[in-house]
C-alpha cells in the first residue's frame, strides 16, 4: 500500500473518496469547512437534519460530492472535540479504515491532519493513518476455501494543510506504514494454527526475515543439542512431553554507527501451543493456546518493523520457542530443573511453562551485555483479571526503563501499566527443596511471574511486558491482534532519537 503526502485543496482533489471528519458540535476543521462551502453546505446540511451523529467511531458514506472533485465522502465521528486526544483520534481512523475496506475501490484521500489532537503534530497523525489503514486491510484466509474477495485498496493519500512539514508528514507515514506492517506480521504468526506453526516454523521464518534482509540480519538457531550442551535446561523441560523440537533463536540487527554499542535486547515468549502440560488446561478454550507464541510473534513484527525502517541502533530479539504437551516424558509436577544461570526450580504446575522458557533465554541475553532487555508473554491469565484487555502489565527492575516503555505506549496508542515489583512478592516463589517455585500462589500471580523472572534479570536493565490479555481477541472478533509491536518499534526509534541526540 501507498501512502502518498499532498498539499492540495481538498475541493480539487481527484478520488474515489474522501474522508472527512465531523466533531459533535458541528464545528468543522479548516479542510472539511472548504468542502462544505463548495458542495453547498452538504455536509453542514447532514449535521443539522440529524442524518450523522458524530459518535466518536460513527461513519457515513455520502455517494455523491456536488460541487467537488471526489467521487464520494466518507463522514468520520470525532466526537467531543475537547476529548479528542490521542485515543479518539485513533479510534475514528480505525473506524474510517473499516469502513472503506468494505468498498470496491483501490485509492481514497484522508483529510485528517488538521484534527486537533494535544501535544500530537502532523508526523504523529500521519503515522497512524499509515498504520490503521494497514491493519484494516489484514485478512486470515489461508485455510478457507472461499477467502471471498481481497480489500481492493492500494493508495492512501495523506492530505496536508498549509504549513504542515511536508518531510515530517512523509516520515510519519514511513514508519506508520512499517509499524502497520509489523502488526501484521505478528498477527498472521499468532492466528497460524499449533500443526503449522511450530519451534521449526518460527526458526524458518527468522531465517525468512534474514534472507530477504540484504544482509541488515543474521540469524543463529539453537537446537536442542546445542540447548543441552550450553545448559538451557528449564527451556528443554517444557518441550519434553512434545514430538516437535524445542528452538532458541537468535536475531541481530547492527544498525548503529559503532557495531560495537551496546544492544537493546527483546525477547519472546514462544509457546506455539500450550496445553498445560500435566496440569491440563480445561477443553473449554483450549484452542486458543496456539497464540501463546504471541509475545514471539511481537518479537517477530517489531523486527520486521526496524528492518523497514532502519534506526541507527543495534537490536538482538530472543525467542525461546516449545510446545508444551503432556505425555510420559513430559515434565511432572514436583520435578525440580536446572536453569541456565544455574538456579534450580520446582516445577509446582506445568502449565506455568512460559517462565521456565524465559528465564534461560534471560540469562543467555546476558552474553552481549546489553543495553536494556524486555521479554514479551502471554503469561498470566491473572493480568486479564488485573488490566482487563486494555493495558499491558509492565515490571521492571529499572524506573527510568519502565516510563521510557510507558512512555513509548501513550505514544504509539498501545498503552501498559507500571505494576510493582517489590521483594515482598518474591518470598511467595521460596521452595523447600530448590532455589525457588514457579508459581507462587493465586495472590498476585501477575507480579509473582515478574518476580520469577527478575532472578534472571539481575545484571541488566530489565522489564517484562505481560501481553495475555492485549495479544489476542475472543470471541465474534477471535484473532491475534499484533500488540505490542507499536510500543516496542517506539520504544527503539525514542533509543534511536536519544543517540542522535547525543551526538549532536
């Protein structure tokens, strides 16, 4: 998809529609006023009979434009134009994208910088227009039969106002259009089924990335011999009951102008399905186990997005990938492990597997003395409970690591919360017979499993995103949603910035 830049009047502008916003109190933007004194008051008319709402997310097709150069309008609700701050502005262009993804056509206009939006300039806005319209063009048809028809739209034209910065509304879309891309790329790996999507699978998808890079990565796939001779034995564990291959793997991007900086570090949790293992998983659900890769496939599209981009920093991203299935090898309960670090843990309930993947692959992001280290999972069904499908749960064992990620979240519109990580928790991981449990009981099972991890974490800056109740949808709406590739990507291009900041 395009996402051509344009300073035009938008009364002129040649398109098969143009996507205009309407706020509830009927003012209008300076672009969407030009239109309506050149189509005879048409879109003031619409508002004053009560034929839109101007519900934040409401839309409204208009199939004729008198007096104007487009072919038809398409009406977006921004509701209260004093709560128009970056969520609504994200929500009304998602609802825009829906719409025309439904439409026969293959090029619109976007009318939408001269939105107010607090504190968000035009890069900010041209970027998530980039980003949204991607998004709504995603579809997962690869096992239907009949996929129906593909979204025929190719061209989104970015209109600008005068004075706009025409390069910064270009680099906006750039990114957008890379962050979009990412999305999907994580999205397609999560709703892949557990028979296509394996350890071997994501190891060939690395290799994938790698050989389409141009040389900008290189990857390195740690098989289960090569785990057992370096020690990784907790990651082993999980995929012993399984048929399919346990893999660490390993990709690089050296971006920086010393290959010698320190790297940022993302690490993914990829449990590509997760049946509990001897503790069981309920039937009921079950078949949404195979987006427990998740915080893989995050991994996976924030790597696709830097590639695209190219930031001028250097990036390792760690995926700890097995299948977690029960069989007469499988772990068992009570079973006591070796991690790499060389701490030994009691295995209390199999189906908390994601740690014991984790924290070998922590402890092997130790080797290139990284700059900071943050590990995505689905790990606890508690963070639904604590964050609902809103919010990422955050721990860190460093504050200023912490707000750059929340920070990174407001900015890309896919927002965590900071919980505690205090050492009262961890008394709740002591054990009588190993160093520690992985479990520590119903009472704050979300920070508990940041405790477990943090043992690994200790010479490092380090925190972890648990993604279980933001990666994927249930329900009507049932797919992986590709978060948070948007934070991660802003978190490395705000590293990006600090550096050429520095330099200068």
């Amino acid at each position: 998809m395009e996402f051509p830049v344009k300073t035009a009047n938008p009364v002129k502008i040649e398109t098969a529609c143009l996507v205009i916003p309407v706020f509830k109190d009927g003012q209008l933007t300076p672009a969407a006023a030009k239109l309506d004194d050149a189509s005879e008051r048409l879109i003031g008319q619409l508002i004053e009979r009560g034929d839109f709402n101007a519900k934040l997310g409401n839309v409204q097709l208009v199939p004729f434009a008198p007096g104007l150069s487009a072919d038809r309008l398409l009406l977006v609700g921004f509701g209260d134009r004093a709560k128009c701050q970056e969520g609504a502005f994200c929500k009304a262009v998602d609802a825009a994208f829906a719409a025309l993804s439904q439409l026969t056509i293959d090029e619109v206009s976007v009318a939408l910088t001269d939105v107010p939006v607090d504190d968000r300039d035009v890069d900010w806005k041209a970027h998530k227009i980039a980003e949204s319209a991607l998004r709504a063009s995603y579809r997962f048809t690869d096992f239907k039969k009949d996929a129906g028809p593909a979204p025929s739209l190719k061209s989104v034209s970015i209109l600008l106002s005068e004075g706009d910065d025409r390069s910064s509304a270009e680099e906006g879309a750039r990114q957008g259009a890379a962050v979009g891309t990412g999305i999907n790329l994580a999205r397609q790996l999560g709703n892949l089924p557990g028979n296509v999507c394996t350890p071997r699978y994501l190891a060939s998808e690395a290799e994938r990335l790698a050989a389409e890079s141009a040389g900008a990565l290189t990857t390195e796939i740690l098989d289960e011999e090569a785990l057992a001779a370096l020690g990784a034995h907790s990651l082993l564990s999980v995929g012993h009951g399984s048929d399919e291959p346990s893999r660490l793997i390993v990709m690089r991007y050296q971006g920086a102008d010393d290959e010698n900086e320190a790297p940022h570090v993302l690490v993914g949790k990829g449990i590509t399905f997760d049946t509990g293992g001897i503790s069981l998983k309920p039937g009921a659900g079950m078949d949404e186990m195979k987006f427990d890769m998740c915080g893989a496939a995050s991994v996976f599209g924030t790597v696709a997005s830097v590639l695209a981009i190219k930031p001028r920093i250097n990036l390792v991203a760690i995926v700890a990938a097995a299948e977690n299935m029960p069989s007469g090898r499988a772990t068992k309960p009570g079973d006591i492990i070796k991690t790499l670090k060389g701490l030994s843990v009691e295995v209390l309930n199999t189906d908390a597997e994601g740690r014991l993947v984790l924290c070998d692959a922590l402890t092997y992001a130790e080797r290139f003395e990284p700059a900071s280290v943050v590990d995505i999972a689905t790990l606890t069904g508690a963070a639904i409970i604590a964050l609902g499908h809103h919010a990422t749960g955050l721990m860190s064992n460093d504050d200023d690591l912490a707000l750059d990620l929340l920070d990174a979240g407001e900015t890309a519109w896919d927002r965590a919360w900071h919980l505690p990580l205090w050492d009262e928790y961890q008394e709740q991981l002591d054990s009588n017979f190993a160093d520690l449990a992985n479990i520590g009981g119903r009472p704050a099972g979300t920070i508990t499993a940041g405790c477990f991890l943090s043992r690994f974490a200790t010479d490092f800056p380090w925190a972890h995103l648990d993604i279980a109740g933001t990666a994927w949808n249930s329900g009507a709406a049932k797919g992986a949603t590709g978060r948070p590739v948007g934070l991660l990507t802003r978190y490395l291009l705000d590293r990006e910035s600090e550096v050429v900041a520095s330099d200068d």
